[in-house]
C-alpha cells in the first residue's frame, strides 16, 4: 500500500496557527478524529489520547459528559438519546455522527459501557464523570 499523509492547517482569529497530520494508514475513523481535534469549540480543550484532564462545560464534549452524570446516571441510553437531551437542553443542533463520535471515545476510555443491540450501540455508565467535569 502506498504511503500516504493528509495535512489540515488552520488559522484561529487571533492570529494562532494549527496544523495536524495524518502520515501513514489513512481511515474514515483517523479523519473524523482529526476534525473533532480541528473542532473550534474545543481547540483549546485538547486532550491527550491516553488521559483526560477536566473539561469545561461550555464545550460539546464537556456538555455530553454533564448530560451522561445528570440525566443518564440509571440505565441504558442511545446516542440519540444523548442528541435530544442536547437539543433540549443547550438549544443547539448537532449532527447525530457527533455525538456517535464522542460516546465512541468516551467509551474507549472504559467510563461507559458499550453494547450492540441490533443496528444501534448502547451505553451505560461505568465510572462516575464528575472527576472529568468542570464545574
């Protein structure tokens, strides 16, 4: 297979530069880890791969983690149940390949638990979050 790179650079309104690369395999799931990084709400809530330092709450990924610990602490739940609540609460639109996205990381870290069932994974709480949250 040929080596390939993709490289995305951006420049932030106060005059910050940042640039990002893919070198090597390139797949769906790389891309759509590097735009989320690339996110405007969250350029300056970088996390380490292996870590997570607290989060503020006003940004998307802050806004899941909160809505998991206080309206999903009981029970199983969907990613579109995570996009209404967020609809509902922070009166914003957000794509449901989003939130997949996020519950997907978040899941990897082991703080939910994840399940197939049919077409849609479900998660479940594992860990509590308020150590990941900002408040």
């Amino acid at each position: 297979m040929p080596h390939k790179k993709l490289k995305i650079q951006l420049e932030d309104e106060d005059g910050s530069k940042y640039s990002i690369s893919i070198d090597g395999n390139i797949s769906k799931e790389k891309i759509i880890k590097m735009v989320n990084v690339l996110d405007e709400k969250n350029v300056n809530n970088l996390n380490t791969e292996n870590s997570y330092e607290k989060t503020p709450n006003n940004s998307i990924f802050g806004n899941i983690l909160e809505l998991i610990d206080k309206k999903f602490t009981m029970g199983s739940f969907t990613s579109l149940d995570i996009l209404e609540s967020y609809e509902d609460t922070y009166d914003d639109l957000l794509p449901l390949s989003t939130i997949s996205t996020y519950l997907s990381r978040i899941s990897s870290k082991g703080i939910l638990s994840r399940q197939k069932v049919g077409s849609t994974w479900n998660y479940k709480k594992v860990k509590n979050l308020s150590r990941f949250i900002q408040h």
